[in-house]
C-alpha cells in the first residue's frame, strides 16, 4: 500500500502544471506553463504557450501581441514560462507599435570614495587605486573606456 502512494505522489508530482489562458484586462492575457520534469528546456515551454496564445488569438479572428516574457529555473523546481500578451484586430495601430525593450536586470554604480579632511591632506596611492580599476576591467565590471577614464583622473590628480 506504501508502494501505492508513493507511485500516485510521485506521478502527480511529475506532472506539468498549465494555468490556460487567463484574463488579465482588456484584450490582455497571460498563460504559463511549469515543466514536469527538469530536463525541459524553457525555450520549448515558451515555443509552446506561444503557440496557445496566437491559437487562442486567431480563435477569436485577432492577432497576437506578445506583451511580457518571463522564465524562471531555480535549484529545486522544474523550469517555468510565462507569456502575457494581447489580441488585437489586424488593422489595431498598437500591433505595430515598437516594443520596449527590458533593461538590464542587473546594475552596477560605481562611486567615489569621500575622503575625510585628514585622509584629503594625504596623497592617494595612485599604484593601488590602478590595480583596483584593472582588477574592476579583467572582471568585466567596468569597461575599457571606463578604465582609461578613471585611470586619467587618478594621474591628473582630479
């Protein structure tokens, strides 16, 4: 009987979940769509509720808008799309509006170091400060052009 359940629990823990094409607005939609397994791939999800919300579009004799894109894989779950979108008329000026592109979802601000009176009457260590910048620069964090900037700065005593 253990035997039994663990089958049933682990059969209905496989499977993948679809939440269908959900309203959210006006002519506004969004559907996901969760991997019943780890070895998915998100590009196959996301091929795939794609391909329900133009189906679900052409239905209703509109045209597909894709609004949002949004993929999630972490370290315990099986990997997740999801997709908002809109269905517009053919001749709808929206559908050929340019869509806004995602920024970064990771900034990096880099800021100068305030000196306290004391620390401003000592001349910097140029030296150091130019392999913190090269160290930055091998990392990726900064750019080329970003260095040689702040490297004048620190020659130029600015």
């Amino acid at each position: 009987m253990k035997v039994l359940r663990l089958i049933v629990v682990l059969a209905l823990a496989g499977c993948p979940a679809y939440s269908g094409v959900v309203p959210m607005g006006q002519d506004t939609f969004m559907v996901s769509r969760q991997a019943a397994t780890g070895f998915s791939g998100l590009g196959n999800l996301k091929a795939e509720i794609v391909q329900d919300a133009s189906q679900y579009c052409a239905n209703r004799g509109k045209s597909l808008q894709v609004i949002d894109t949004k993929e999630h894989t972490g370290f315990g779950t099986f990997p997740k799309a999801e997709v908002q979108f809109r269905c517009l008329d053919a001749k709808d000026p929206e559908l050929t509006r340019p869509q806004l592109k995602k920024g970064a979802d990771t900034g990096i601000e880099i800021q100068q170091e305030s000196r306290t009176k004391e620390e401003a009457g000592k001349p910097k260590d140029v030296y150091t400060e130019l392999l913190k910048l090269d160290d930055l620069r091998k990392k990726g964090i900064i750019s080329d052009a970003e260095f040689e900037e702040q490297k004048r700065k620190l020659l130029s005593g600015d």
